[in-house]
C-alpha cells in the first residue's frame, strides 16, 4: 500500500514539474511556447507574414515544439519507472 503512496506522489511530482517545463520554437517570426504537458501557453504571429504563411508556420511550430515537449515527458517518466533512454 505504502509503495502504491509513492508511486502517485511521484506521478504528481512528474506532472507538476512537466508544468512548469517550458519550450519554444520560433520559426520566422512565429513562437510558440508550451509547458511539458504539451499545453499551449503563448503564441506570437507575424504580422508581416501573409495569413496562409502564418497558418503554416504555426503549425509547424506547434508540432515540433509538441514533438519536443513528447521526449521530455517519455524520459521523465522513464526516471521514475527506471528506464533507461
């Protein structure tokens, strides 16, 4: 019973720190910034850039950055179940 306390403490350790976690991509002009739980937390367009170029930058960046923030959560959880990566 004991271990299973320990296990959710450090599973709600992991997610309190993937929130604080903070990644960004910016690519022309565009940033995206999320926490480590791959939730959104600022976006800056360019206003200079035209809508369809905007919209695919923003994307791009939304999935790399996403892709980022993925690894970061697949290590810090191996750490805790102690697997190596």
């Amino acid at each position: 019973m004991f271990d299973k306390i320990q296990q959710l403490k450090k599973l709600k350790d992991l997610e309190d720190g993937l929130g604080r976690e903070r990644l960004e991509k910016e690519i022309n002009g565009v940033k995206v910034v999320i926490n480590g739980k791959a939730e959104i937390v600022s976006i800056e367009l360019n206003p200079r850039l035209s809508k369809e170029k905007q919209e695919e930058v923003l994307r791009e960046c939304i999935n790399k950055v996403s892709q980022e923030a993925k690894i970061i959560m697949a290590q810090k959880a191996a750490e805790i179940s102690g697997l190596n990566f």
